[in-house]
C-alpha cells in the first residue's frame, strides 16, 4: 500500500473533518477505502483506511466546484456521471483486489472520464488563464501566453538565460513599471505559496542586484504572506487582477506541487469548463505535459560523463542474460550516489552514464560533481569485488570519468513514453573525450572547472598530474597538463582531441582528509 493515502494524511493535506470524508465516500465522491494495518509510526489505531492518491485531487475539485456556486448534491452528481461514463459497458459491480477492498485502479476511473482512454482532452495547451510552473529555485520553467500578458506583461519565454526568469524578480520590474494597482498583491500571493522554500539565506540571495528601497519593499510583502498550509497541501487563493486597460477580474488561484516545482494555474471566478477540471486532477499527465514543453534554458552546468572501461570484451565473456544483470547491477549501485548529490540523468549512448549537475542558489554544483565522481569509483570498487568473487575472474570493473563545465541550453527531448533531459554542445563534448582518455577509473576534469571553485574547495580535493623522470613517475600536486602533451606517444590516441588540442586539464586522485593528508600546493608525490 506504499502508493496509497491514508485518511489522516487526507485529513491533515486538505483540512476537512472525518464527519466530511465520510459524507465524500457515502456520495461516491471518494471511493470506499482499503482498510489495513496502519504504518510504522501510526500510533492509536488497529486498523486505517487507504485512499489512492488522486484522492486529494477530487476534494480540491470539490472546492474549485463549490467556489462556483454548486451544491454538494450537483458535485455528487458530476462525479457520478464522469463514473457512468469511464465504466465498462455492462459493467454493474467494481472487482475486489486480492486486499479486500475495492480495486484502486478501478476507482480512480472516478476522477475524470477525460483520461480513461489515457488521453486528455484538455490539455495545459488549452488553458486559456494565466498559468506558469516555478522550480524549486524560484526560476520559470514553463508559462503560457496570458500568464504573460496579464501577470507578468513581457515575453518571459524569449528570456533564455534562466536566471533572468526568477518569478519575484520578474515581478517586481514589472510593477515598478506598470500603472496596474495590484502588483503588490500578487507577489505576496506568491511569496505565500513558495514560503516553505525560503529560508533567511535564500531569501537575502532574492534581494541580490535590487536598489534598497527595492529589497525593502519586497522584505515588506513577504512579510505580509498568508500563513503556510499544511504539508504538501495544495493552494486555493483569491486574487485580483488588473488589466492594461484598468478592467478587474478575480481569479482564483490553484497550485500542484509537484518534485519539479510548483504549478500555479489562475481560475476564472466566474466559472470553468469540467473538463479542465478533470485534467488539473491528473498529476502524473499534467506534469509529463508541462516537462515536454519546458523552455530550453541557457544555464551554468557541469558534466559526468562515465564509461564502462572493456565493455567489448566483457560482454563477450558473458552470457547476455549474465551481461545486462552486470550492467543492471552497475546502474543499481550507482544511481542513488548520482541522486544524492543531485544529479540528473541524460541520454547516453552505449554502457556509459551522462549526468547534469545544474548550478543553483543553495551547493556548489561542480563541487557535487567532483564528489559524486569520487564516491561513485568507491561504489564500483565494491560491486567488482563481488563480481570478481561470483565469477572467479581477474576482470577489474571500472567507470572511466570525464568532467566539464560550461554553459549551455538545457531542455527535455521526449518520445512516445519518455521525457528525457538534454544539453547540447562543447562542454558535453569534451566530457565526453576526457571519459575515453581516462583509463582503470581515472577521473579528468578541466583547468577551467578547477578554477571556479572556491580555494576551501581546492583544498578537499588532490589533483595534478604524473609525470616521469628517471625513477618512474611522480604525481605533480595542483597542477595541469595540455592535451597534446599527455597523449603525444600515442598519435592514435590524439585523433579524439584533435579538436582542443591545448585544453588544460588534470586528474582528480582523491578527496583529502584535511587533517591528515595535508601538502602545500605544487608539492610532489610518488608514484
């Protein structure tokens, strides 16, 4: 029952009463619940009541329906009808699941005959209100044309630099310019809403850049916010808003958070079509659309790229069931490193990974990069010492790494099913080519990428380069190498980097316990 709600959970998210809940499961509004033992935690009960998720979407259907005059027997009757129309033909009795209780995939046909078929037939295309969703860093991702013309009163989506798209930034220059009354209202509307994301450290970095009449206005109106809702409750505002030609029309204002951020959509007060009701209560599809039409976004970014050193040969020594387990295996164990440190997964080609690390307020996300890589060698050290025992071979696994920084567009390429996230150009490019130049899970990385960390930064980490001399090979601390250099005894190797012969670059050796392994920079190691 892991992707089920409990009724306190309802409860707590939405704020109705138990006396409520229960009306909303007699009306058919809810379906009846999966009664089971409660979870860890849950104290003073026996036994609790599951709800599917989409639930929580049904009461705030009921409160979007109930703002525009309708009785709770017309909204029981809505509810019967989209129910009457997502049934089976014939069909007069919902199967029971192996649990006892009514089957949840059944009952969620209660929400929307729209989506029955997996379909919508509305679509956040078709919002004809303001609408936009904000990330987690308070940055646009994606909005529609009214949104731009009655909130925000400029082109939003011909800002590429995503910076120049942070919702309270936008909004500010907007009013200060604008004869509109209630500019002020919304941004509190906002600060409202987005709260739980500010803290006192993020919210000084929002007043970055402004005048200090500026960052007094806005320390002022997000003062004045309402208090928060609940935890992971949804949003349900009034708002007034003015037009250029000074007429007022009042929305209400809906919010779904969702991982990627918050989706506001502003609600005519005089009334909306059910089917666009019924798609706001599909999540999974509502977010899905919004990640295949986000803007493209001009942001600062570093680069993994990883490659399985010998995949050739070991998957000739395989069997194929035993060579896709291996490399099934090798993603399991990596993957919640990657996660960890906020890594998103790319496209890659062959048996390699591709990670983004995308540069916000809060981390230093080259810095995650260069940990994450470290960590990651750690976790495939330990998954091939196993293999090596399981096969009793001499095969050692290792993930050759490259590391870039750049700028460059970021956005979403989808197919038929999957959303995928992409960014083109050199600084992939070149990560890529440090990732076939490293070998027995080396990590490379760039001049230009070392440079923009922080000296405290530098200090956590030893990097250099080896070099010979006539007892072997020395390790050069903090230092770096061109490409042609490192690879002039080899003219085959060289044809790859042809194309940046000169690239500084350097290899990451380990993470430094300061207080251990401490050496003045440029000092020399042996080999």
């Amino acid at each position: 029952m892991s992707d089920l709600i409990t009724s306190k959970e309802i409860i707590d998210k939405t704020g109705i009463s138990r006396a409520t809940l229960n009306n909303y499961i007699k009306l058919g509004i809810l379906p009846k619940p999966i009664v089971g033992r409660p979870r860890s935690g849950q104290q003073g009960v026996k036994q609790i009541g599951y709800f599917p998720p989409e639930s929580l979407e049904n009461i705030f259907k009921v409160k979007l329906l109930k703002t525009q005059g309708h009785s709770i027997a017309d909204i029981a009757a809505i509810f019967r009808k989209d129910e009457e129309e997502t049934a089976p033909s014939g069909s007069q009795v919902q199967p029971q699941d192996e649990r006892g209780g009514h089957d949840s995939r059944q009952s969620r046909g209660k929400v929307s005959s729209a989506c029955s078929s997996g379909n919508l037939s509305v679509t956040i295309c078709d919002i004809d209100s303001p609408a936009y969703l904000v990330n987690h860093n308070f940055e646009i991702e994606w909005i529609n044309k009214p949104a731009e013309d009655l909130i925000f009163k400029q082109r939003v989506r011909s800002l590429v630099d995503i910076e120049s798209r942070n919702v309270f930034r936008l909004l500010l220059n907007q009013g200060l310019g604008s004869t509109g009354q209630n500019w002020q209202e919304i941004i509190t509307l906002n600060f409202t809403i987005l709260q739980k994301a500010i803290d006192k450290d993020r919210l000084s970095n929002l007043f970055k850049g402004m005048t200090r009449s500026e960052s007094e206005l806005m320390q002022g109106l997000f003062e004045s916010r309402k208090p928060a809702a609940s935890r992971d409750a949804f949003y349900h505002l009034p708002v007034s808003v003015v037009a250029d030609d000074h007429s007022r029309k009042t929305y209400w204002v809906h919010t779904m958070t969702f991982r990627e951020g918050i989706f506001f959509v502003f609600l005519p007060d005089e009334g909306i079509n059910s089917e666009f009701l019924d798609m706001l209560t599909h999540r999974e599809k509502v977010i899905n659309a919004l990640l295949r039409n986000r803007m493209p976004s001009l942001v600062s970014l570093g680069v993994l790229v990883a490659d399985l050193q010998d995949s050739v040969k070991i998957s000739a020594e395989l069997l194929p069931g035993e060579y896709f387990e291996l490399i099934n295996g090798l993603w399991e164990v990596v993957g919640p490193t990657f996660e960890r440190y906020g890594g998103i997964y790319g496209k890659h080609a062959g048996d390699g990974m591709l990670y983004y690390f995308i540069h916000k307020n809060d981390g230093n996300y080259l810095m995650n990069a260069l940990d994450c890589a470290l960590e990651v060698r750690e976790v495939v050290s330990e998954f091939s010492s196993r293999w090596r025992a399981k096969k009793s071979w001499s095969n050692e696994l290792f993930l050759n790494t490259g590391i870039n920084e750049g700028q460059e567009f970021f956005g979403t390429i989808h197919s038929a099913r999957n959303v995928e996230f992409t960014a083109l150009g050199d600084t992939i490019n070149i990560a890529g080519r440090l990732s076939e130049f490293a070998r027995n899970g080396e990590i490379w990385t760039t001049k230009n990428l070392i440079s923009k960390l922080s000296q405290e930064e530098r200090e956590t980490i030893c990097f250099g380069i080896y070099q010979k001399n006539r007892s072997g090979r020395i390790f050069i601390r903090d230092s770096f190498s061109r490409i042609s250099d490192l690879v002039a005894e080899d003219p085959q190797h060289y044809r790859h980097f042809e194309s940046f012969p000169g690239l500084p670059i350097t290899l990451i050796e380990k993470k430094v316990n300061l207080l251990t392994d401490h050496q003045e920079p440029g000092s020399i190691l042996s080999a």
